[in-house]
C-alpha cells in the first residue's frame, strides 16, 4: 500500500466554474446601500427587480418587481439561488407582509424561441413594473435596463447586493417553482418537481429518451442534443448548480 509522506500537498479538488460563482455570490453583503442612494436623491417608492427561469429549459422566465417598506428590515434577503426552498418561502410571507406593492409577470417558452431569452428576460421584467402599483419612481435592477422612463439603476449581481433585488427575486422564485411544480403532472417523465426545468441529469436524459414537451423550449435544444459543454451556456450550468446547492442546503 503506498502511502504519502506526512508534508506531501494534494491536489485541489477541481470545481467548475459555476461552482466558483456561486462561492463569490455568498460572499457578497446583502444591503439597503442603493435604496439608500436612491431616497436621498429624492425617491420616494424603489422597485427592485428581477427574473428568475433564464437558464431553465422548461416553461417561463418569470420576474416581479417590490417596492420594500422602507423602515422594516426584513433579515435573511440575498439571492433566491442560494437559499433553501423552506427559508424561501418563509422569507416571500415576509417579502408580502412588508411591501408597498409587489407584482409579478411571466414570459412563456413559445415567446422564448421566438425573441431569445435575453430580451424575454427583459420583457418579464419590463411587464412586472408596468403591473406595479403604487407606480415606482426608481428601479433597482439585476444587471440590466428596461424600457420605461421611470429613473433606473443597473447592479452587477444585484440579487446579492440589493435587499430590494433580493426580496423580487426570493418572490419570482418562489411563484415560478410553484408553477413548474403544478405542470409536472401534465408533462410527467421529466421529474420537473425536483429539478423545476433546469438540466439536471435525469431532465436531459428525459429529453433525449423522449423528446421535449410542449413547454420545453426549443431554441435551448443544443443544450440537451449535446455531449459537449458549451460555453456560452455557462448561465445555465450556474443556476443548476444553485438549484442543486438548495436542495444540498434544505436536507
């Protein structure tokens, strides 16, 4: 048997790049930094907002937009990837008891293909705060800008940073899993209860033993078609794998 000197350096377990990601995310500090911002330049009613499906493979991109109350300060905000579904809906009652207005919009496959899921992503966004009442004044976004006149702040990994982010994204994702969850018995074979349409092994193994289902989007199909990683899909390697972290974190 061989056996290793007592100084010998073993090598570094290997993790993927979305593995790393997500590292990075749960190290990021959840605040009211830019609603702060936000209020003292004059804004009464902050909406943050976000998408939560974009690397699914299955159904809508789904986004809300919350407008937070601005003296209560819900603890326990961050990413919705990165929290067990049990302390998910826990923290969305709160989000609801806590909020000035809250909306929520979705997207579905078919529009998915036909525009990509960038701009689908968008749209979600852009319907939740078309939907929201009271009218915001100032929007918090997760990365990006939407077509509305309303005064907006795009954030970097907003969902990590902004409670108002965070709490739209806790929302999103808990009305989606909701939704993925009722459908699964109408597409069944493709254990989308558990993986909620993110390509976990027994999803991509349904799709190439079966095929994809009305709702499966079918501009995602290299995705299942192929024995390679693909880069340019690495957003949705990391959400699978932050699917995977929760259900690690809830056990």
């Amino acid at each position: 048997m061989n056996v290793l000197p007592e100084n010998a350096i073993l090598p570094e377990k290997q993790v993927s790049a979305a593995t790393l990601k997500l590292r990075f995310l749960k190290r990021l500090k959840c605040t009211l930094k830019y609603e702060k911002l936000a209020w003292a330049n004059g804004a009464k009613l902050v909406a943050g907002v976000d998408e939560v499906g974009r690397g699914s493979l299955f159904g809508p991109v789904v986004a809300a937009a919350v407008i937070l109350e601005p003296d209560y300060r819900i603890r326990g905000l961050r990413d919705s990837k990165l929290i067990p579904e049990k302390k998910r809906n826990e923290l969305a009652k709160k989000i609801r008891e806590h909020s000035l207005g809250i909306s929520i919009a979705a997207v579905d496959p078919g529009r998915i293909d036909e525009i990509n899921i960038y701009h689908a992503s968008r749209e979600a966004m852009l319907l939740a705060v078309q939907q929201l009442s009271p009218c915001p004044d100032h929007l918090l976004i997760d990365a990006m800008t939407v077509e509305h006149d309303c005064a907006q702040t795009k954030i970097i990994h907003g969902d990590a940073l902004s409670a108002s982010i965070a709490a739209a994204s806790i929302i999103a994702k808990v009305e989606r899993d909701r939704m993925i969850r009722d459908l699964d018995s109408q597409y069944p074979g493709y254990d989308l209860a558990s993986n909620k349409g993110y390509s976990a092994p027994k999803h991509i193994a349904a799709l190439r033993e079966r095929g994809p289902s009305a709702l499966h989007r079918q501009s995602f199909a290299p995705v299942w078609l192929s024995t390679k990683p693909q880069e340019v899909l690495a957003f949705m390697e990391e959400e699978a794998a932050a699917e995977m972290v929760a259900e690690v974190g809830q056990a």
